[in-house]
C-alpha cells in the first residue's frame, strides 16, 4: 500500500464493524493513521475514538484524491459500507500492511 511521490491517498477510519467513519486524504498514510490514533489526527476521529483504517486508495494526484474524498463523503452510508465490504468484509484494521 504506497502511494505514488506526487500522489496521495483517499482513506477511511472506523471504530468498529458499521460504526462511525471518517473520511480523509494524506500524502503520508501511515504517518497519517499514526497521528489520528495518537489522538491529533482529527477532533471528529479523536472524539469518537476512531483508530481503525479500514480502506484506503492510492491516487496518482492530490487534487485527484481531494476530488475522490469529496465525492465518498457525500455518498450514502450504506454506498461506503459496500466500499469497505468489497475488499474488507470483516473491516480489519490495515494499519499493519503499511508497515
């Protein structure tokens, strides 16, 4: 799971199966998923104790990964669940396949 040098990620975090989720985009994912654990990532994603990756996406461009964040955030919940669900049907934690 690397991005590209000029590119970045679109992600989502969770704090369990169907729960809460939170949609964001980074050019450093692992750094990234490290600060929200920590707690300094995001007030919504340390509000609601959020510290699980459950999908991600490479993009060749950050105003590409922008665009895409915008676009999930305003999907359906259920749109999301069937996102993560195609290729994390028990929303496991990622976070370790980036280190």
């Amino acid at each position: 799971m690397r991005g590209g040098r000029q590119g970045g990620w679109v992600y989502i975090m969770a704090d369990r199966y169907r729960g809460t989720m939170y949609v964001g985009v980074t050019a450093d994912l692992a750094a990234r998923i490290l600060q929200h654990r920590s707690g300094s990532g995001s007030d919504f994603c340390a509000r609601y104790r959020l510290d699980r990756l459950v999908w991600a996406e490479a993009g060749e461009s950050m105003t590409g990964c922008i665009e895409q964040e915008k676009r999930i955030k305003r999907w359906r919940r259920q749109w999301k669940f069937d996102l993560i669900e195609y290729g994390n049907p028990e929303w496991q934690d990622l976070y370790e396949m980036l280190v």
